[in-house]
C-alpha cells in the first residue's frame, strides 16, 4: 500500500515537474524570440539613422547618394535591405537583397513565399512635404533558427532532467511517506491487538447472556432485555472480527491473518465447490425471508487464493444481496470466464444504489441505506473487506446498478494457469 502510495507521491511530482519544465521552456523560447525582435528592431533604427545621410532630397524624388554606390558591396552579402519609395509608393532604388519590393507602411512584420522579414519604415520630408519613404528589411530566417536551436536544446535536455525529477520526487515521496506510513502501522497494530483484548470479552458476554437466557426460561421466565444483549455482543464479536480482518488485509507484505487457517497457505481453489458450499450456507435465510436464490450458469476454473478468502468474498456479498432485496425478490448467482480471469457475478433485485453513492460503498462503515437500523442494515465493513480481498490476490471487484431495480457485483479473480495447462497436458496424455 505505501509503496504504491510512494510511487503515486513520485509520478505527480514528475508530472508536475514536466508541466512546469515544458512550460518555462515555451516561455524561455517566447521570451528568446521577442528579445531577438527587438535586438533586431534596434539594429535597423541604427542602420536608419546612420543611412540619413546617404540619401538625396534635393530633387524631386529620394535617391542614394553616388558615393554610396562607389562602396556598396555585392548584394548577395549584404545582410539587410535598403529601398526607396517615391511619396506614392512606387520603388524607385533598392540596395542590398530584395527582399519584399513593395511599400509595407503599417507592419513590423510581413512574408513573401517562405521567407519572412522584419520591416522599419521611414518617413523622408523635404522642406516640410513627405517626398518618399525609406523601408528597412531584415531578414528573420536567423531568428527562427535560434529560436529552434534553443527549444530542440531543451527537449534534449528534458528527458536527463524528468530523470532527475524521478530521482528526487522518489527519494523525496519516500520522506514524506515515512510518518504517515508509521502512523498507519500503529493505527492498524492498535487495531488489530484491540480486536484481539475485545473479542474474548464479547464472546464471554454473548455466551453468558445466553447461558442465563436459557436458565431464566426453564423457569418460565422471558428476559428480552437479554436477548438484546446477547445479539449486540454477537454483533460486536462480528465487527471486531472484521477490523482485524481489515487491519491484517492493510499489513505491508502480510498475507496470512489470524483470522483464517494459519495452516492454510494461499493455493488454487476450484469456484464450483466453493460457490456451492456459499449457497448452501445462506439458503435457509434466504427461504426464510422469502427471496430466491438462484444458481445461474457455474463455469468451473481454479482460481489464486485460499478457500477462506473466497468464502468470505461470496458470503459477504451474498449477505449484502440477502440484506438489501425485499421480500419476493430474486438473487442470482453466476460464473464466468475469460482468457485470464473468473467474473463472479450476484445479481439482485434490491433497492439499488444512487448513483453519487456507487464511489463510496468500499468506504469503510458506509452504508447505502441510512434509514435502516445497524442491527439490520450491517456495520457497512462487507464490501471494503471483499475489494480488499480481491485486489489482494491480483483481482477487482466491480458494480452495475439502477436505483430501484437491482445491483450487480462482479468479483474478477485471477486463474491459476499453471493447473490448467497441466491438467490439458495430462489429459492428452
């Protein structure tokens, strides 16, 4: 339990810690990529600046300087774009790279085919009247690949560091499962020794209340009073005994209990016999309170636990059928199997379960119906001990129900292969 407990703490940890990586690092490439915008918007307010001279406004139109001309070097080389645009818009020079040869007055950013271009556009005035504009174009391709070199680095680096948030969120779940794990151990120690002291005591009292019941009547004496007793001593014996029970199932790596055979080691039971025994022992409850118990199609497997584990697995479902199905009612019974399990299957028509109630019924001392009296509505301890059974020996136990019609409990048990197929190989023999 506090190893899968531990392993829970851990696989959060990693996957909060790999929410929060991926996250700075998509914020890390945002913040990359906007710095170089910027750095590369400030380099054409340079050049921009520095170019001023270079243009004529003399004439009528913009144009670049002769010397210019004398020192530009070849195209190909250069770096960032130069234009000129005459006051309608229409390219009058260019230096450097192409780049887009139109005017693009009111964006910072613009494509043409694949290649994509920070702009700067600059107004030229000549004695107070725009006679043209000057479009700076840088292209973005270095950009782009910066930014994919730093965030391909990240997701290089990100499975060395989900290794280290692995490491540390396992290391650090196990401190901080180490108290809760030691409280536990003493919760389920002081529960299980307390089940020990009080059992014997409550056994005492039921056999002497009923002892002194019988005496009482030989004499014509009828003391209800005792009866009561006697009943709530024999119930308290059966809620002890499934603390205990409860308690050992929560023992780390504790299979055995005092509860079951000790001489009894887990082995392969067949589910026919078994089943058949359940219902021989509740048949007469059910006939008394005038519900049927019906036995559905039994396919025969041997299955991974012990005898007593099974048994109360179906009696305590069997109880919670017996219990919450009226009068008239129906209960059936049935087995199948799969490639790799048994599906025990009790159908009843009882009261059903609401719907927002069907995730608390494994709650320990939850009860569906809280109108009934404990004396007859049960201590709510049956189904956590059969789940905790069930997924004990590698199995599951699952509901289907509709309030007012009926549930359906499915116990899963794994099947002993190693039977069945030697068992297939002796019979070929």
């Amino acid at each position: 339990m506090f190893r899968n407990f531990r392993w829970q703490i851990a696989i959060w940890f990693i996957a909060l810690s790999s929410v929060v990586y991926i996250t700075m690092a998509l914020a890390g490439g945002a913040y990359f990529y906007n710095t170089l915008s910027n750095s590369m918007d400030h380099e054409l307010k340079m050049v921009g600046s520095q170019i001023g001279h270079a243009i004529d406004l003399s004439g009528s139109k913009p144009t670049f300087r002769d010397w210019l001309r004398v020192v530009e070097t070849d195209p190909p080389r250069s770096v960032m774009t130069l234009q000129l645009f005459d006051a309608s818009g229409k390219l009058l020079d260019h230096y450097g790279p192409t780049g887009i040869p139109k005017l693009i007055p009111d964006t910072k950013e613009a494509s043409a085919g694949s290649a994509s271009y920070r702009i700067r556009c600059s107004k030229l005035t000549h004695n107070g009247s725009i006679v043209g504009y000057l479009q700076q174009q840088l292209s973005t391709a270095k950009r782009t690949e910066l930014t994919k070199e730093f965030l391909l680095t990240m997701a290089y680096m990100f499975p060395f560091v989900l290794l280290g948030f692995g490491l540390s969120g396992y290391f650090v779940s196990g401190l901080a499962a180490k108290p809760i794990e030691l409280l536990v151990s003493t919760l389920q120690r002081l529960v299980a020794d307390a089940g020990h002291e009080l059992n014997t005591p409550a056994s005492i009292v039921q056999a002497r209340a009923q002892s002194l019941e019988r005496k009482l009547s030989k004499h014509g004496h009828y003391e209800n009073d005792l009866k009561i007793i006697a009943n709530s001593a024999e119930r308290m014996g059966y809620i002890v005994k499934n603390l205990m029970l409860l308690a050992e199932l929560d023992s780390i790596g504790n299979y055995s209990n005092n509860l079951f055979n000790k001489a009894e080691s887990k082995s392969s039971i067949a589910l026919r016999e078994q089943i058949a025994v359940a219902t021989s022992d509740f048949s007469d409850r059910f006939d008394e309170k005038k519900i049927q118990l019906e036995i559905g199609p039994i396919e025969d497997a041997l299955v991974n636990t012990d005898r007593q584990s099974l048994q109360c697995i179906l009696a305590n479902l069997l109880e919670n059928a017996l219990k919450y199905t009226e009068p008239g009612g129906k209960v059936t019974l049935a087995c199948q199997l799969d490639a790799n399990e048994a599906r025990i299957m009790i159908n009843d028509t009882g009261i059903g379960i609401p719907p927002e109630d069907l995730s608390k019924i494994y709650d320990r001392f939850y009860r569906v119906d809280k109108s009934r009296s404990r004396s007859s509505g049960g201590a709510g301890l049956g189904l956590s001990i059969v789940k905790a059974i069930a997924e004990r020996d590698g199995g599951a136990v699952t509901v289907n129900s509709t309030l007012g019609q009926g549930s359906q409990f499915i116990v899963t048990l794994p099947i002993d292969k190693t039977v069945a197929v030697a068992q297939n190989l002796h019979t070929s023999l």
